[in-house]
C-alpha cells in the first residue's frame, strides 16, 4: 500500500521543516520528495555530516540523494534553480527534479517588482518574486513550467508581456534580464510531468513550506504569504492518487519565531546558544528573525485548523532546537492526542532523538 509522510509547520516559518524532511528520507531511502506550496523563497537547512545544503529550488531530501517533485502549488525560477544544482552536484546531491506542468513560473520581473514595489516591502517580503509570481496569476499573464519548453518565440512574447504588465519600458533593461533567463531555461534539462509520475513510488514525502500561521487563508493579514501552508495541497494530491496511509509530522522549535515585518505574540528578545549555523538571518527585504516564548494557544490554533483539512491520519509532533534554551518544552499544554514525540537537539542535527 502506497504511503504518504506531511511535514507541516506550526508556525511562522523557520520550525525545522528542512531536517524533519532528511530524517524522513533517511529512513524512507526509495522516496520521492514533493514540494507542495511556496518555491524558490525556502531555507530549508540541511546537514549530513560536516556538509550543509540551504534547500530552495529543490527539495530536502536532495543532499541525501533522493529526487525532487514541485507540485502545480509552487512556484519556479530557472536562474535560482541552475544555481543551486551547482551547488547540489559539488556536493553529489541529487539534482533529478521533476516539476508539475502548472507549476507557476517566476521571472525577473517578478522579483525586480517585489524589491522595489513600495507596498511589497511594507507587508514583508523574501525578495525573490513569489507574492509578485502569485499575484500575476490572477491576471491573464500567466507563466507555467510547461511554457518554458513551448516554442522559443511564443515564450519569449509571453515575457515581453509580463514586463509590460508591470510597467517595465526599459527595451535594454527587457533584453538583458530576458537573456539571462533564457540562458538558465536553456541549460536545464526539464523534466516536466504530472503527478502520474508520482505512482511509480511506494512512499511519498510531503515538504511543507513556511508555517500554517502564515497561511493565506489564516494568517494575520496583510502579513501572509500567497500560498496554503496547511496540509490542504498535499492532501488533494494524496486523494488524487488514492493514498489513504497518510501520517503527519508537525514540527515546531522550542521557542517561537517570526522572520520580518506582522503580527507575533510573546515576542521577546531570547538568549540562544548552540545556534551558530542559523540560516534564517537579516537580510535586506524580510529583515531581521524576531524570537519569543512558545505560545501553546497558537500551536493548538495551528493543530484545529490543520485538522480541518485532513483527519482520520496518525500525528506525530516534532520539536527542534531543544538545546538552544534553557526551558524545557511543555508538551502537556497541548490538546492533540500525538502518536509520537520527536526531538532534536539542534535544527541541524542528523539524529533525531524520540521524547516518548
């Protein structure tokens, strides 16, 4: 019987959906990972050993060898994509990736657009085109991974009018962000394909991305991000291939956090040890990573509306950075019945070390 494993954040972000994702693939070597919201925008962290991968254009079981899937929920960027497989190939990772026909493609004037559009920055953003990605789609110009394999011509008309769309002019600016991103398109061999592809894998790994206290549907708006970031897509797919052994995993850091601009509560400043690989850093467009103390009513928020997407499944709760504070984590605050506890001690550990 074909098995499903969902990795979803309790969260804003940052929980550790990156490591809970390699120590799935670690005991699931023959797995396929599948992305299933947001795309280019992740720092999903991973470490095996001394080498460390930051996963975005590709799935988190990539430094462990398995292959990647992007779902029609995500978005891509060819230039970000050819990037990091030549950071993944250097460390023999594994490059196969395989992307839904409807993925959304995000091209540079997506990203020149949510760097430099004023209302962008206010609400908070990665700066790397996905709010501008996903809101183009509710317009007539559309851009999906099929089209960079449509003939040369068509794509390049399909571009051109996406730079008007967003008031782009600048016929030299046009000509050389289009012939840096055609060179990327022309130097990855697609391999573009519909969940189909998926049944030829007896286990499947669900790679959430932020957290469900981001969601677009749940979060605190305007500060939220253009994506389901429940268990919702992944449970759609799960359905369309008739997967009913379906187990999650929900994973929060011991400690809450929040990267830029919204709405947090318990929000203080926290003394952290043991966190010298943090990935999630200032940078200029989401700004700085905000702490607080873990508020277990937002947990039991996040858990409510999770399960009203998917039910009937067995839970299981991972905690990371248990070794970054020193509060110990108060499981008994939380009202969902978890099958099993996970713990590990760093948010980039490669054990995993179960609390019950």
């Amino acid at each position: 019987m074909k098995k499903a494993q969902i990795v979803i954040g309790l969260g804003f972000g940052d929980e550790g959906k990156g490591i809970t994702t390699d120590f799935l693939a670690s005991r699931n070597p023959d797995s396929i990972v599948i992305r299933f919201s947001g795309g280019q925008q992740a720092a999903h962290t991973v470490m095996i050993g001394n080498e460390k991968h930051v996963h975005s254009s590709f799935a988190s079981g990539a430094l462990r060898g398995l292959p990647s899937y992007f779902s029609e929920h995500c978005t891509i960027h060819p230039e970000f994509m050819l990037n990091e497989r030549e950071e993944l190939k250097e460390k023999n990772g594994n490059t196969e990736l395989y992307i839904h026909p409807q993925a959304k493609v995000t091209t540079p004037f997506d990203v020149l657009q949510n760097r430099t559009n004023a209302r962008n920055l206010e609400h908070g953003t990665c700066g790397k085109g996905i709010g501008a990605t996903m809101k183009r789609h509710e317009s007539p110009y559309k851009l999906f991974a099929a089209d960079l394999v449509a003939p040369r011509k068509m794509l390049i008309e399909k571009l051109k009018g996406i730079a008007y769309f967003y008031g782009f002019m600048d016929q030299d600016q046009i000509r050389e962000e289009l012939d840096i991103f055609l060179n990327a398109v022309d130097q990855i061999e697609w391999k573009i394909i519909d969940y189909s592809y998926l049944e030829s894998f007896d286990n499947l790994i669900f790679e959430g991305s932020q957290g469900i206290l981001l969601d677009m549907d749940h979060g605190v708006f305007p500060n939220v991000t253009y994506a389901h970031t429940t268990s919702k897509n992944a449970y759609e797919i799960c359905r369309r291939l008739k997967i009913e052994d379906i187990e999650m995993y929900y994973v929060t850091r011991s400690y809450s956090t929040r990267h830029g601009n919204g709405w947090m509560s318990n929000e203080r400043e926290l003394i952290l040890k043991n966190n010298e690989e943090e990935t999630c850093v200032f940078n200029e467009y989401q700004k700085e990573l905000r702490y607080g103390d873990l508020d277990y009513d937002l947990l039991n928020y996040a858990l409510l509306l999770d399960g009203a997407y998917i039910s009937g499944t067995r839970k299981n709760l991972v905690v990371t950075c248990l070794d970054q504070t020193e509060e110990a984590f108060k499981y008994g605050n939380l009202n969902t019945e978890f099958e099993t506890i996970y713990g590990s001690y760093s948010p980039y550990s490669k054990d995993f070390k179960q609390l019950k």
